[in-house]
C-alpha cells in the first residue's frame, strides 16, 4: 500500500478522534463529578481556555522566527504556521510518546510551501527549542523555589532538595546535548543511534544510504542557523520560554477561582504567580520523565497533585486543576482535529 498525503492525513486525523473518545472515558471521575468541576470552574473557563490561544501564538511565533532564519518565511504565511502549530499540538497531546504524531505531520503538511529539507528542519529545530526551552524553565524555577524559601514562603525539605538536584542535572546534561547538537546537527547521529536498538541496525543502514544527502543537509542547516542566525535563534528559545511563564496563568486563574491569592494586592497576585509557576515546573517535570503514555494519563494528574501539596496546598485542589486542564486538553485537541479538516488556501 502506498501512503499519500491525503491517507497520512486521515490516519493522523482518525487517530486523533480515537484517543478523544479514550480520554473522555478514561477520567478518573464519573461523568457526573466531571460536570461539577466545570460547574465550578464557571466563566474562569473561558481565560482558562483562551489563554491557549495566546500560548499557540507565541509558539507559532517561536517556529517562525526559526523558518525566518532559514531564509523560508516568504514561502510560508504565519497564520499558516499558527494553524499547525495548533494541529501539531493535538497530536502530540493524543498520541503515545509525544512528538510521534505532531512532528511528522507537520514536516508533512510543511513541505507544501517549501522543499521537505527546509521544513524538516525548521520543525526538527523547534522541537529541539521546545524541548530545551522546558529544561530552562525547570532550572529556573529551581531559583524561584529557594528565593521563596529563603524569603520564608516555602518550606525547603530534603524531598524537595533532592528534586532539585535531579533538575540541576539532566539540565546540564541537556546544556550538553543541544550545545553539541546546535553545533553540529544531530540527525545523522540519531539514526546512527536508533541503528544500535535491536532489530533496526538494517532499518537504519537503509535510511542513511538513502538519504544520507538531504539528512547531512538538514544537519548544516540546524548547525547554520546557530552560528548564523543567532538573533533568530535566541528569539525563539526566549519565545519558547515565555510560553511557559504564560502557561502559568492557567493554574494561576484556577488558584485565583480557590480564593488563592496569598493575601491579596499587587504582591499577593505575584506570589500567586510565582507558586503556579513552580505547579508548572515541577508538574510537567513530572510528566515528562514518563513521557510514552497518550497525554500522560494519570502521570500529569499525579503531578498537579504532588506539585499543590508540596507548596502546602489541599490535594483537592490539585486534583480540580488536573481535571480542568483535562478539559482543556481536549477541547484543543478537537480544535486541532477540525484544523485538519478545515479548507485552507496560504
């Protein structure tokens, strides 16, 4: 059988439908404790979910700037981009090992507007932002931690001091990694690598041989675009990063919906903000270290909950903020399901 586009499409996009219906029966609520948490939520739904739009945007600029960079952005509009951004997002939201679904569609529904090596790489070059942007954001809220702590906020126990030392690490194993592979592009050496796994040595040999010319291209152009374009790369690492701080209003307005607000005022909001900063941080470090399981079911409701206690918050609220970022989840997977399916002309 041989896929095209068009089958590669409703494959991604029938996939996406299938885990939809898994998730919505899948909650660790009955149907009618779920109604109850949106009923409470209320109109905080709407920031709560809105806010996406403007995280969406923000990485889509991300990715922008690094297709920019490549000299591509007259080939590409940025609502186009904006559009898979989201697209890229649910699926990667709705399929096992994050990044199965969303990347290479995207290369795929890229490659439309300009030559597949430029696209590969201007979506290989924003995962691997993406990725490094979430090992800053855990580093730097290890700082906010101890400078809350120090202020006498925040409790600092061993738990703790041994969840930081675990951050401080594979963060400098990942200042490694990406140093070295901004340098000198890591796609030939992960199909070298993926050649070491049992039963995929041949695999691997086949694919370089076939396309060792476009993949060593791909590679100079993630190695270029570091030494070339470093306002466009550090534009979208800082962008990537300031997603995360805007990501942190979501559990901030769920706080807020608590009567959370350490006290009210300018200085209580900002210490409401810096906590859901670290409920981020520390949740989706969480999710992340168990990243094969479809949207991490369980994993990221275990570390909203973890996270919440740790700052001396009820469980209960921890387990509200999972649900209503459940809630959340699906309903932009179904955005980006209809996305697929939308005509579209840019």
């Amino acid at each position: 059988m041989k896929w095209t586009r068009k089958s590669v499409n409703n494959f991604f996009f029938l996939l996406g439908v299938a885990m939809v219906v898994v998730m919505l029966f899948t909650f660790d609520v009955s149907f009618a404790e779920l109604w109850d948490h949106i009923c409470h939520a209320g109109y905080w739904l709407i920031p709560i979910i809105g806010i996406w739009l403007v995280i969406y945007a923000i990485n889509a600029w991300s990715w922008y700037c690094i297709i920019q960079g490549l000299g591509e952005s007259h080939k590409v509009s940025f609502w186009r981009v904006f559009r898979l951004t989201i697209t890229g997002y649910a699926l990667n939201y709705a399929t096992p090992v994050g990044g199965l679904g969303g990347e290479p569609y995207r290369i795929m529904e890229l490659s439309k507007n300009m030559d597949k090596e430029h696209a590969s790489s201007s979506v290989i070059l924003y995962a691997m932002m993406h990725i490094f942007a979430h090992f800053i954001f855990w580093f730097s809220s290890v700082f906010i931690y101890l400078a809350l702590a120090w202020a006498g906020d925040l409790p600092l126990t061993r738990g703790t001091a041994i969840l930081f030392g675990m951050i401080v690490i594979l963060f400098s194993f990942a200042l490694y990694f990406f140093s070295k592979g901004y340098r000198n592009g890591l796609v030939v050496k992960t199909i070298r690598l993926i050649g070491k796994i049992p039963g995929l040595k041949k695999w691997s040999a086949r694919f370089l041989e076939r396309h060792t010319d476009m993949l060593h291209n791909i590679d100079r152009q993630i190695a270029a675009l570091h030494h070339q374009e470093k306002r466009a790369f550090y534009s979208s690492l800082g962008l990537e990063y300031f997603s995360r701080l805007v990501q942190s209003l979501e559990v901030m307005f769920m706080l807020l919906l608590f009567g959370i607000d350490c006290g009210g005022g300018a200085t209580g909001l900002l210490l409401t903000f810096l906590h859901s900063v670290l409920i981020m941080a520390f949740t989706s470090f969480l999710a992340n270290l168990i990243g094969f399981l479809p949207m991490q079911l369980g994993v990221q409701e275990g570390g909203f909950v973890i996270s919440i206690a740790v700052l001396g918050l009820s469980p209960a609220v921890g387990i509200f903020v999972s649900i209503i970022c459940r809630v959340r989840e699906i309903f932009w997977i179904i955005v980006g399901l209809v996305l697929m399916k939308a005509p579209y002309k840019g």
